[in-house]
C-alpha cells in the first residue's frame, strides 16, 4: 500500500507536443508499473485554484498563462517577457488547466504532510524551472515551491533537495533570501547544461543555498559521494522540519538531455539517503527523458520510500512492450571514477566555506 499517493490522467494533458522531450507517457507509464508491482490507488487531488498558484507567482503572469491557455494572442514582446517565445515552453490551449493539474497533486501531497503524513507523493509534478513571473525549461508554474509554501503554514524550517540533472533554479531564486527555507541541488555544471546557473557560489544573503555542479561524464560514484557530502551535510546543520524532494531522473547515464553517467541504483541511493533521515517529506517527479528509464526509476523511488521491496524484474507484459527487463542497470554498464578530482576540490570548498556558514537550527 502506497499512502498519499496524488495522481489523475487529466495531469497527462500537460503535453507540449509529439516533438517536444517532455513526453506525458513516461508519468502514465510509472503509473502503470506502480499499479501492478504495488498494488497502487492513486487519489484525485482536483485541481489547484489560483490562490495556490499565487503563493510564488504573480498576478500578471498568471494571467497571461491563463489568456494563453485559451487562444488568445498576446503581442510577441509579452510573451517573451513570460518565455514563452522558445521552443521549450510552446503555448497550447488548455495548458493553464493542465498545470493547475499537476499543481493540484502538489498542493494536496504538501497538505497531506502538512496535517501530519510522513510521506505524500506528487509524482506528476516536481517542475522546478518556472520563475515567480517566467515560464523556463518545461515549467509553467513552479509546484515544488508552492508545496514548500503550503509546508510552511507548520514548519518552521522547511528544506528543497533536487537529484535532477539540471539545476532547480526557479525554487532557489523564489526563496533566494529566505533564511527559513533550504535550497540543495546535485546537477550537471551550469558551464554545460541549461539553465546555466546553479554555481558553488549561488549561496544567498543568508547561505541557504547550496549548489554541488559537478562536471560532464562524472559517474554514479561520484555522484553519490558529492551527494552524501555536500547535501547531507548541509540538511544536518540546517535541520529542517520536513523535506520536499524533487526526483528528477535524468542523471542516468542513457537520459538524452543530460551528460552525467549516473545507474538507476546509484540515483537511488540519494532517495533512500533522504528516506533515512526519517523527516516529514513530499516526493515529486521532475525532469528523465528516456521513456524506458523514467518509469522504472520512479517507481523503484516510490517503493524505496515507503520501505516496500523492490522487484528485481518488471512484470512480463512491461518487459516486453518497453524493451527493459529490470528495475536496476546491469553492472556491466556502470564506469567508475568520473570527474572525482574535480568533485573533491568542489567539496573541500563546500566543506570548508559554505556549510559552515549555513544558520544552524
């Protein structure tokens, strides 16, 4: 039994299109396999309403989404202020609903932890990118930061960790110079991947943010060991009072998009590093491209979370319709050692200059 498990297929008409990476098929499919190795009930969040949204977004941007959202056309300079000029956030109409859907399951899995839960699920959100008055990456509106808002109406102290490939600037910048909430990010190096930022230095006046980039090729090894000291350090000082986890899960080494060369098992070490902490947490999807990765790699983090063991292969009939057989990569494929001299110097900085300045709780 899964508990707090928010999910409706209306959040699968969140679809830019057939030619756009963000492909609603990797989240029905994740579905599916947590229905049949899990026994999973999902529960209909509805849809979040625009005072949701308003909590890290502006009036005049929320606006503008809906207006798009119904086929109106907006002068080309408007839209470009609220980026949706480029091929990454294509306008579509019905896409205000279709995020209000995905916000929905945010806002529910948020209250569930907020009225006392151990653990909420959101897995059809975890978009990361979108600025208070800017769409960016994929994002329309930013739900990991309005479930962290929704979180802090009980805890004082509420802390982001983000295992995505690319950086989760869009909730660091929201809450950039909040002392009370904690930003973490493990990603591929802005110098070589969108969107550019999420350096060592990014710390905010009140040194609760922390970036670990780490270079192009670094293996699953080395990710973890960054992992474990550069993020777990850093929630051990700060000591939230509940954690929104976002499970991007494109650090894999077969994902499109990114350059990191990290296992399924790897990744998974962080989701269960996170678990162990044993604090109040709402898990959310997030960016993975490879539709053959994404849906077994989520499925195996939502039943690492709720301490359910986890099959060594997928059912048959999965198995055999998206060619891939087991929850784990073969050891076959895993490197070893990538980029560990450049990941130990970003340690020591860390380690020496960053944390220790974090207020401590």
């Amino acid at each position: 039994m899964i508990p707090h498990f928010y999910y409706h297929p209306r959040m699968l008409a969140y679809d830019f299109g057939p030619r756009h990476p963000l492909r609603p098929e990797r989240l029905r499919r994740a579905i599916e396999l947590l229905e049949l190795t899990s026994g999973l009930v999902p529960i209909d969040p509805g849809l979040a309403n625009r005072t949701d949204v308003a909590r890290v977004h502006a009036e005049d941007y929320i606006h503008t989404v809906e207006a798009l959202s119904a086929g109106d056309h907006l002068p080309e300079g408007f839209r470009f202020n609220y980026g949706f000029h480029s091929a990454d956030n294509p306008p579509f109409i019905g896409m205000f609903e279709a995020a209000l859907a995905y916000c929905g399951g945010a806002v529910r899995a948020a209250e569930a932890v907020r009225d006392g839960a151990p653990l909420a699920f959101s897995l059809g959100g975890g978009l990361h990118h979108a600025q208070r008055a800017r769409a960016s990456g994929f994002c329309i509106f930013d739900d990991p930061a309005i479930a962290i808002d929704v979180l802090r109406e009980r805890f004082d102290r509420v802390a982001y960790v983000d295992i995505d490939v690319h950086h989760g600037d869009g909730v660091q910048w929201i809450y950039y110079e909040d002392p009370q909430v904690l930003t973490c990010s493990i990603h591929e190096t802005g110098r070589t991947l969108f969107p550019a930022t999420g350096f060592v230095d990014e710390t905010g006046p009140c040194w609760t943010s922390i970036n670990v980039p780490l270079e192009p090729e670094t293996t699953g090894d080395v990710w973890c060991m960054a992992f474990e000291q550069g993020i777990l350090p850093a929630l051990e000082r700060f000591r939230p009072g509940a954690i929104v986890l976002q499970m991007g899960t494109d650090p894999h080494f077969a994902d499109p998009l990114g350059h990191l060369s990290v296992s399924a098992q790897e990744w998974r070490q962080a989701v269960r590093q996170i678990r162990d902490l044993g604090l109040p947490t709402v898990a959310m999807g997030g960016g993975g491209y490879n539709v053959e990765t994404v849906p077994r790699m989520w499925a195996s983090a939502v039943m690492t979370l709720v301490e359910q063991e986890i099959p060594e292969r997928l059912p048959e009939e999965l198995a055999k319709a998206w060619g891939s057989a087991t929850f784990d990569d073969p050891e076959t494929s895993i490197s070893r050692d990538g980029g560990r001299e450049e990941a130990e110097r970003l340690l020591s900085q860390l380690r020496n200059l960053i944390i220790p300045n974090i207020p401590a709780g």
